[in-house]
C-alpha cells in the first residue's frame, strides 16, 4: 500500500514517509524513503544525527547500522538540503519484519524528533505452486504474496545446481530430483532456497491446484484456497 504519512508536531517538527506498510520476498531488497521538517532558526549544520530503528535499548533507539542482526545490509542516503533519509535493507530475512522509525536530532540537548508511529516491513517466503500440465509433466510456479517489481526474476534448482530461470519450471511427474526455487536480484544476489518440491511427495489427485510449502523434515503439499 502506498501512501503518504505525515507526523507533524505543532512546532514545526515533522517525518513524512512515502510508504506505512511495505511487504517484500524474503531475499529481496527494501527501500523506504522519508522526508523530515524542523522548526525555522535551525540551521541543516545543527543536524547531529539521523538513523532509522526498530527497537530501544534503556529507552534509547538503537542505530540499525549498530545492530548486528543488520549487519552489512544497512545502508542511508541522507541529503541535507532537501531533509530527506532513505533506508536500503538487502538480503531480507522474515526476521526483519518489524515497524522502522526515524529519527533525527540536532546538537543542542533535547532537541530531537522520531516519526512514529513508522513504516512497518513484512516480509515473506516463497511458495511453489503446483499444477498437472498432462500425464508425463508437472509445472511448477514461483510464486509471492507480495507484489514484487515487474523486473523480479526467479532461479530454479534441481539437485542444488542452477539448472533455469523464470518464473515457472517444467518436471518430469516420475522425477526423484529435488527442485528449488529462488528470488533473484538485480545485483545477482540469489536469496536462499526458500522453497523445494520432490514431485514423489504428493497426494494423488494432482489434478487439484497445489500449494507447496516446506516442512522441517517432511514435505507437505495443500490445497490452494485460490
């Protein structure tokens, strides 16, 4: 959903965010971009700090450039003359769900501002439908609740090994090969294999459309409510 959300303080203190719900593949890259305000007299060089949290630490946000759990997938671009911060996470894991809030501060004590309530990220795995395309071939879809950009590209796996990519795959219904579906980014980076199919772990009327999700240590397969 996308929107504009506008956190006005009477005083002039403010945090605009582009975007109060994003959802993503887990894998993929997130972006959420905000615009904030200060009353007049402060000068963008009295602007100490500005970060984006999820959580505090004795009452204090804490930094996500700080936290390990974002270690290396955290990166701001910050412009001082348009009072503009974006935050780019890469690599998202389900455990990255969570609310993001700004916050920036100036360097004279107790003058600061957070944008709550913020942007909340949800991040989610992806699935592979299944469908009997006839009695020799089953074709597998990649597929994400989330609405990914029209660029998104999926790899698939059989065994392990790299083998095609696209949104759908075509296996053999005999098949004994174990296959594995991908987000794949624009930098090439290739999420983790979210997503695996065994065609011999199946209920038998494939005839049905399938969902498949992974289990621990067993192999389900659901009947779609779509």
């Amino acid at each position: 959903m996308c929107c504009v959300t506008v956190i006005q303080s009477l005083d002039g203190w403010g945090v605009n965010y582009d975007e109060t719900d994003v959802c993503a593949a887990k894998g993929s890259e997130v972006y959420i971009r905000c615009d904030y305000t200060y009353p007049p007299g402060i000068d963008p060089s009295d602007i100490k700090d500005r970060f984006w949290f999820t959580k505090e630490k004795d009452g204090e946000p804490v930094d996500l450039r700080t936290d390990s759990e974002y270690s290396g997938r955290v990166n701001y671009t910050c412009y001082s003359n348009s009072k503009s911060c974006h935050l780019t996470i890469t690599y998202v894991r389900e455990s990255d769900s969570a609310e993001y809030k700004f916050r920036f501060m100036t360097n004279k004590p107790g003058e600061k501002y957070t944008g709550s309530p913020g942007v909340t990220v949800s991040v989610t795995g992806l699935q592979v439908q299944v469908r009997r395309s006839d009695s020799t071939w089953l074709e597998l879809t990649c597929h994400s609740s989330c609405v990914l950009p029209n660029s998104a590209e999926y790899d698939w796996s059989k065994n392990e090994e790299i083998i095609k990519r696209g949104s759908s795959l075509l296996v053999s219904y005999g098949s004994t090969d174990r296959y594995s579906c991908y987000y794949r980014e624009t930098t090439g980076h290739r999420s983790p294999a979210v997503c695996k199919f065994t065609p011999l772990c199946r209920p038998v009327e494939l005839h049905q459309h399938l969902t498949w999700r992974h289990q621990t240590a067993a192999c389900k397969l659901e009947a779609s409510k779509r």
